[in-house]
C-alpha cells in the first residue's frame, strides 16, 4: 500500500478541498492524494514540503514561497489539534473522526491568515459537513 508524505495543516486542506487549488495541477494532485487516502493508502506525518506542495506553484527548493513561518504555524497548530506528531504512521479515517470531534473555531484558529479562509471555502461547517460524512464533495 503506498505510503504519502503530508504535512499536518495538509489534513485539514484535504478534508475541505472542493476541486479549487492554485492550479490544474495543484487541485489535481490533491484530489488524487485525497482519494487515495480515502481508499486506505496510509500517511506520514512530515513538517516539511510534502506530496501536495510536489505540485503547488508556490513550492521551489527554498521551500514555500507563500512564506516559510507562516506554514510551520499553522502546521504545529493542525498537528496540535489532531493529535499527530512528526513521523507518525496514520490513516485518514483516524484523522477524519479526530476532524469530527473538533470544537467550534478550530478551523479559524488553526488557520488564520490563509487566503481560502478568506474566501469561505474553508472553514468549521465546510470541515464538519465532510469530517460527518455529509459532504457532497468527498
Ligand atoms: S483555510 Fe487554508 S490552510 Fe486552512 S484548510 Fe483551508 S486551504 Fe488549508
Ligand atoms: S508550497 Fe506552500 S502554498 Fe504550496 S502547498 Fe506547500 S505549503 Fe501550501
């Protein structure tokens, strides 16, 4: 069973992921991730460029250009409220019942200065409509 490499805020972008991303490519990788994930492939929990940032337009060799500090927040905050540590062995339907079990305002704290929290597509009723499985878009 393959194994992705993903970035603790990551989880919380997948379980909203709606089909929009920076790109095709993007939104596309991510979907196939998401899939797959959702099939049962397992996960790895890394602090550091992952299998989505693979294909972001923002990812280079520095790093994310999007701002480094920015990301390894919100990351230490998602991994803080899901319970995941760098390394760690996990299965989306442990991360997806842990994203149910979330109180209100996780979302907006985990993820503050994102553009997409601006935009409405993410946020704790988009999280908690797919994390109950009622999303339309899983
Ligand atoms: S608000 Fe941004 S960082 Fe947070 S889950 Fe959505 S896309 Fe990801
Ligand atoms: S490179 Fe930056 S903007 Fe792109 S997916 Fe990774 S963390 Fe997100």
């Amino acid at each position: 069973m393959p194994e992705h490499r993903i970035r603790p805020h990551h989880l919380l972008c997948m379980a909203q992921f709606a089909g929009k991303g920076y790109d095709q490519r993007f939104a596309r990788n991510m979907a196939e991730v998401k899939a797959a994930l959702e099939r049962g492939d397992s996960l790895r929990i890394r602090f550091a460029c992952d299998d989505l940032c693979a294909c972001c337009p923002h990812h280079s060799t520095a790093g994310c250009a999007l701002g480094e500090g920015d990301v390894a927040e919100k990351d230490a905050r998602a991994a803080h409220m899901l319970g995941v540590a760098a390394d760690d062995a996990v299965q989306w339907e442990q991360v997806r019942k842990r994203m149910a079990a979330l109180p209100p305002g996780s979302v907006e704290r985990a993820c503050q200065s994102c553009q997409w929290l601006a935009l409405g597509c993410c946020g704790d009723e988009v999280l908690r409509r797919y994390a109950q499985g009622q999303s339309e878009n899983a």
